[in-house]
C-alpha cells in the first residue's frame, strides 16, 4: 500500500461527491436543518458529536445511522464552507 506524504491533499471520495445521497433538507423536517436521509438527526448534532471526541463507530450505535452518513455530514458541511463567504473583522 502506497503511504501518503504528510499535508498531501486527497482526491475526493465518493462519499464526498455524493453527499446528497446521506443528507435531505425539507422544511417539514426540524424546520428545513439538513439531516440524515431517513431520520431526523440534524447534520449539526452529528457534527456536534464528533466535535465532543465521539467515535464513529459510536455516532452509529447512537444515532443507529452509517458511517458514510457520517461522512456525508462531513462533506456537506465542507461544501457549505466552501462556498460561503467570510469577511474579518478587527477587533
């Protein structure tokens, strides 16, 4: 297996391209917040989890939902923040 070189960046995954497969917005669900297809587990609580140390494997048991759903949270939110602009402010 080929060992990556630290900082390199990696090509995106599937998983990546394809979160909208993982994640629905419908304002008839938690008020239009983005959550996992199928449930009603906000995006944000499962970012939340991984933010608090939480394993994947945990977030799963917890919120009986996939890792590539976790993914997807990741990549949904790293899209938003992509296309989001941001303005500093000096304090």
């Amino acid at each position: 297996m080929k060992k990556e070189k630290p900082g390199k960046v990696k090509e995106p995954s599937a998983v990546y391209e394809n979160w909208k497969n993982h994640i629905a917005i419908n304002p008839k669900i938690r008020g239009g917040k983005p959550v996992i297809k199928g449930t009603r587990v906000p995006v944000e609580i499962i970012l939340g989890s991984l933010a608090a140390g939480m394993a994947f494997k945990e977030i799963c048991r917890s919120y009986s939902i996939t890792t590539a759903d976790i993914q997807a949270c990741l990549a949904f939110s790293a899209k938003i923040l992509q296309e989001e602009k941001f303005l500093a402010i000096p304090r």
